[in-house]
C-alpha cells in the first residue's frame, strides 16, 4: 500500500469509504497492538462495511504500548514524544518514514497557506526545543528548511522572538507559530508588527502555564495586544501526522482530504461515529499508515459544515477498556 505515492499524486483520501476500509484491514493484520484493540470488540475485516464500524484505538494507549504497523527500523525511522504536563508517561509515535511526515506537512500548508518559499517562520517552541523529539519542532524546520529562507528561527522566549522579528527587513511574509501561553506572552510585550505582513498562529495550548481561557477570549487577547485582525490555530498531536489549520477568521479547523472527523456520545464508547454534532473527536489520518489511522482522542469537539470546532476535553481521562491492553503483550 503506497501512501506516499497517493499522497504525492493528491489521490490519497479519508473520504473514500472503501479505500478507508483497506486502510483499516491492512494495518488489522499488521498491526499487533491494534488488532488486539479490535479483537477485544469482536470486530473483524470482514465485517466492517463502513469506517463508522471501525474501532478507534484511544490515544492513551500510546503512552503504554508501541503503537507500529509493520515493521520499524530505528535507523530509518525517528519517534516523537508528547510533553508530560498532564501525565508522568509520554506518549510516543514510532515514525517508521519521517519523508512521509514531511510530504503531508508541506503539501497540506502550501494547499492552505501557499508556497512555503513565500514565508519567513518564526517559531515560539518553549518547553518544545528542550526535548529534541517533538513532532511540532520537526514540523517547523521542515517548513524553515523547505522555505529557503534562511530567516527563519525557532526561539525560546517570546522577547527573542519580537525583538528578532522586528530587526527582519525582508519584503516577504511572516509566519509567527507558537504554543498558545508563549503567543499571549508575545502579545502582552506590546511590540507593533504593523509594518509587516505576519500570520500569527497559536497551537499547543497553555500546558499548565496559565489559566485556561475560552477560544473567543483567547483570540480576542491575542487580537488586541498582538494588534491584528486575524488569529489562526493549528490542530496536531504526536500521535498523528497531520494538521487542520483555521482560516484566521473563524475556529473551526479544516483537515486536509486525507484526514477525516468524526464524533461520537462521550457517554458510549462504542456509540456509532457521527459526522456532525458535538462530541468526543475521532480522527482518521492515512498518513498515520505505519502506526494507527483511527485514533479516538480526549478532545471534545463540534462538526459542522464549516469544519471542527474544539470545545475542551473529556472529563475522563481513559477510555472504558483501554486498561484492558496496559501491559499485555502483543498477539
């Protein structure tokens, strides 16, 4: 199954029901940890007939087992960390084909934002820069290093960040992505960016850092103090490799045609996935063909005609049966 060359040849589609089911039977059989995940539901190949019948394998399962379809070289191969801000046990993703990382990067913000060439990146990664296995550090240098614009930095304080951005005189836009707690930091030095063209996207979250606001005040925050019309997010994890950006206008996220929404009753785990209405996300990413493309994550969320819109996280914190597969080998 050559995703990359669907990928690269924009054919690779989440949207497309039986190619989903493929997806879903190969990585069955070449997954060990989520077939066990699907046997303890009884769910075989055979009887799945629509993705909304596939089992979505919690996200927290990441933390405990190696999550791998196939076959994983280290030599080839690199694995990303989450932070730990809200659990001792980092998840991890072993990323058997970082090229295909970066293919699903560049073709889903160029068909977004446009050409990387056109931008100078400026990211705000603390906490991120640290660890050195963080798949959003990866994401920024490869639009940095795919960009051409040797400009283009990643720092570790907002004040760094304004004051070198302010020193640029190229006549190119700028696109200033940070972890939510550093961009309100950026905005709150009062600095004036007006002369320059500047995207500002926050993503990440405020991981313990500060209190927790809505998305509205968030943006209305950052609007004012940052003095801009426009806010974007970025919605990613480390256990997949894609993105769903906004548009800067409204905060609804957009994936890319190879990742696809669902939600479903946060009360019933194993209610049927819906494709519009509000609760917990389902995800599928065909990206994600050497680990698991059908990831049901702790994020509460609305679907709508416009796209995803987060509305905060489940109250709990793993989903009924996931203890099933802690520390149990694989089959």
């Amino acid at each position: 199954m050559d995703i990359k060359k669907l990928l690269l040849s924009d054919q690779l589609n989440a949207h497309d029901s039986d190619f989903v089911c493929k997806v879903f039977e190969y990585q069955f059989f070449h997954n060990p940890i989520f077939r066990q995940w699907c046997n303890l539901q009884s769910c075989k190949p055979e009887n799945i007939k629509h993705p909304k019948q596939i089992p979505f394998l919690p996200v927290e399962i990441f933390k405990h087992q190696e999550v791998i379809t196939g076959i994983y070289k280290p030599d080839q191969g690199c694995i990303f960390k989450s932070s730990t801000t809200t659990s001792g046990i980092p998840s991890r993703h072993f990323v058997a084909d970082p090229e295909l990382y970066e293919i699903s990067i560049l073709k889903n913000f160029t068909n977004w934002f446009g050409p990387p060439s056109d931008y100078v990146f400026i990211g705000l990664l603390p906490g991120y820069l640290e660890r050195g296995d963080a798949s959003l550090v990866y994401m920024m240098e490869c639009l940095i290093r795919n960009s051409g614009n040797p400009q283009g930095r990643l720092f570790h304080s907002a004040k760094e960040a304004a004051e070198y951005l302010l020193k640029l005189q190229d006549d190119k836009k700028y696109l200033v992505l940070g972890v939510t707690y550093s961009m309100l930091d950026l905005a709150s030095l009062g600095y004036d960016f007006d002369a320059k063209e500047i995207l500002f996207v926050e993503t990440g979250g405020m991981k313990g850092k500060r209190k927790e606001l809505s998305r509205s005040e968030l943006h209305e925050t950052l609007r004012r103090g940052l003095k801009t019309e426009f806010i974007y997010s970025e919605y990613g994890m480390t256990e997949l490799l894609s993105q769903a950006w906004t548009n800067g206008r409204d905060d609804y996220f957009c994936p890319p045609p190879w990742m696809k929404f669902y939600v479903r009753d946060v009360a019933d785990p194993f209610a049927e996935p819906m494709e519009e209405g509000r609760g917990q996300l389902l995800i599928v990413d065909i990206t994600n063909i050497h680990s698991c493309c059908f990831l049901a994550t702790q994020d509460l969320a609305e679907l709508g005609p416009k796209g995803m819109r987060l509305l905060g996280r489940t109250d709990f914190s793993e989903i009924r049966g996931c203890n099933l597969m802690y520390g149990t080998t694989s089959e």
